[in-house]
C-alpha cells in the first residue's frame, strides 16, 4: 500500500530527475524542472501535467473498472494511428492543470457514481510522473491506481512505481522494431517494453497486457507477442483489441501507411482469435470479456 512518507520519497527522487530527464526510454536528457508548461524535449512537457479528460469509465477491463480515468496531455510515441493526435503533439494547449486537491475532489465524485479505481492514461502518464505523483498524494492512501501506459519506459521508472501502482494497463503494440520504427517512430521499442513489462511483473500488481489487431500486422505483430506473452510472462493477462479503426495520422494520403487506413479483415481477426485461443493462456481476454 502506498504511504504518505512513501510518496515524498519518490516526488524527491523524480523531482531529480527531471533537471536531465530520462523518465521514458526516448532519454532527451532535457532539463523539465524550469518550466510547468513546456520544454524542448520529446513529448513537449515542463514539471506541470494537463488534464484534456475525465470520466467514470465503464469501458476499461472488468478487473479494474469502473474506474476514475484521468487523461493527461503528453507521450513518449507518436504513433501514426493515434486517436489523441493533438492531447499529444500540443500538450501545453489541452485542458486543465493537474492538482491535488482538484483530484481529490474528483474521486470523491467519481467514487461516489461506482468508481473502484484512478486510471491515469493519455497520451502516455510516465512523461507526467512528477505531477501524478504530486497529486496522487492528495489521495486515500487505500485508492487503487492503474497505470494505462505504452511502458516505452527504462527500468528506472518502473521502480519509481513500485509499491504506488496496483495495475499496470500495458500497450504491447509491435512485434518488431521495422514495425515499430516505421508506425511510432520509436527505436529498440521490443527490448525496452518486453524488459519493462518483465520489470513491472516482478512487482507485486497486476499486470494486464493488451495488443491492438491492426491490419497488415497479424503475422509480424500479433502472433508474436501473443507468443512471447505465453512464453515469458505467464502471470500477466492478455487482452486481445479487435476495434481498430482508422484515424490520426495514419488517415493522411502522403503516409505510406495504406494498410493502416481500413480494418482488420475477418480473416485476420479470426487468426488473432484462434492463436490466443490456442496458446490457452491461465486467463485471457478478447476485447475485455473473458475467453
């Protein structure tokens, strides 16, 4: 459970960080301590976070919904099929500032409609974790929190969250760096996830990992991961996304993203659902409803 004495220790240890930040694996290196809005660095954050949403959402898994979700301007990737296009290329534009005391006073409410758990989500809430972090200490110590994240992530970061996250709600999107290179403009994006969700697994929350069909990507995408999940985290619990559909960039004619621009065909939807089916995971989910 977290602790208040905790959570101060963990705001001092990022709030260091973040002169020569190195909080998500794209490592700027630059300083976000001097400035609440912006700064030059990758995903456009300062030390401040912005609000752009928040619901009850009954939407998430049923492990941990309905939940409280807080989206936060910002990202680490900037993945051509993105649905927050702008809450993450124009973060400082979006929104509210994140406070305690405004969070507070949203749980209440949201807890109050049905609301079990705090997801923060995005964007990416890692590029945010100073503003969490500060504002999550304002919370009851007793609120579970689920961290909705790509986990483009180092060790590091992971371990800052130790002992505060119950619920780690990881994007495992690609099933190759050519993909994820070409789709996200991220490099190393296989080792630096797979070893961070090895990391977040050797805690002692939860771990649900979702992959996204998208079209195109079954054999070089899906299929692996889906493998390497059975292989190498058998605790964590796969939930396979069916609903792709097109939009951010990847609806723009000068991208050479064509299979991007429809939907994942029938065929390819029954492949995904068959290798998840037969690789018999302990537990598993297609589209947030067991199998």
């Amino acid at each position: 459970m977290r602790t208040p004495d905790l959570i101060v220790d963990r705001i001092a240890s990022v709030r260091r960080d973040y002169i020569e930040c190195r909080i998500c694996a794209r490592d700027c290196g630059v300083d976000r301590s001097r400035d609440i809005e912006s700064s030059s660095g990758l995903c456009r954050l300062g030390h401040g976070a912005r609000v752009y949403k928040e619901v009850l959402s009954v939407g998430e898994e049923i492990a941990v919904g309905p939940t409280h979700l807080v989206d936060l301007a910002g990202c680490s990737m900037r993945c051509l099929f993105c649905t927050e296009w702008p809450a993450i290329t124009r973060p400082h534009t979006q929104g509210r500032v994140l406070e305690g005391a405004w969070l507070a006073r949203r749980w209440a409410l949201r807890a109050s409609q049905g609301a079990r758990s705090v997801s923060f989500v995005g964007g990416e809430p890692s590029v945010n974790l100073l503003a969490i972090l500060e504002a999550t200490a304002h919370l009851p110590c007793d609120v579970p929190i689920v961290w909705n994240t790509n986990l483009l992530v180092p060790p590091s970061t992971v371990d800052r969250l130790d002992a505060l996250v119950d619920t780690w709600l990881a994007d495992l999107k690609f099933g190759t760096d050519a993909c994820a290179r070409r789709l996200s403009g991220v490099n190393d994006y296989v080792h630096v996830v797979r070893t961070a969700l090895h990391r977040a697994a050797s805690q002692r929350a939860r771990v649900i990992v979702r992959h996204l069909v998208m079209p195109g990507h079954v054999a070089c995408c899906t299929i692996p991961t889906l493998r390497w999940l059975r292989r190498e985290l058998p605790s964590a619990l796969p939930n396979l996304m069916t609903q792709y559909l097109p939009d951010g960039a990847a609806t723009a004619p000068r991208l050479r993203v064509a299979e991007l621009r429809g939907l994942a065909s029938e065929e390819e939807i029954r492949e995904a659902r068959h290798t998840i089916g037969a690789l018999r995971f302990d537990a598993a989910m297609v589209d947030g409803v067991w199998i």
